[in-house]
C-alpha cells in the first residue's frame, strides 16, 4: 500500500474531471471501477476506484481516489494504492503500486502548475 495526501486550489468538478482522465489515457488497462459523489451544505465529496495492469509486478493494482471540498476553493486529495502484490503473508513486489501512485502525483503537479 501505498498513500499520496495534498491539497490544491480550483474547481471541485473540473478537478475530479482532470483527475479521471488523466488516470484513464495514462494506461492502456486503466479502468474505472466505481465511485460515488456527495453534495453537502458546505461543498462536496467523492470517492473513485481505479484499476490497472502492472506489467511490472504481473498483476492488476487498485488506486483509491477521495475528494473533499469544503467552503471555499481547497480541495482535499487522498490517495491509496493496494494490490500490488504476490506474496502471501508479507507484501513483496510493491513496483506496481508505486508507479500508479507516482502517475497519480505527477498529474496532480501537472494541475498545480
């Protein structure tokens, strides 16, 4: 497993829109698995599960995604990677799940500017 938390500036919807796509054209088996949003009072949330094939590790790594905004233009970013590997009892071959989480963060930058 692995985590990636920040913040960013802008647009709750465009954001989440740039997000999604830069996930799905960043791998040829990226999917998306399923995900929910939530409005409240103050803004919004939203949760989006995401899957691909790690040529590297051999096998499929999920990439978690929570959105949370609240009042003003801040959003919120937590993201979770797991399945990455082939192991048993103890977590062996974790390339896959690091290189989504660094695709992950790398688009984030690129959103930063």
């Amino acid at each position: 497993m692995a985590k990636y938390e920040c913040t960013v500036n802008g647009n709750f919807s465009d954001f989440s829109r740039y997000i999604h796509d830069e996930i799905m054209n960043g791998s040829i088996s990226a999917s998306y698995e399923d995900g929910c949003t939530y409005r409240h009072a103050d803004g919004m949330t939203e949760m989006s599960v995401f899957e691909r094939y790690s040529y590297a590790g051999g096998n499929r790594v999920s990439l978690s995604v929570l959105l949370t905004q609240t009042g003003d233009n801040t959003i919120r970013v937590c993201a979770v990677t797991s399945g990455g590997s082939q192991a048993m009892f103890f977590k062996l071959n974790t390339w896959g799940e690091e290189s989504f989480l660094d695709r992950f963060r790398e688009a984030v930058d690129r959103y930063r500017g």
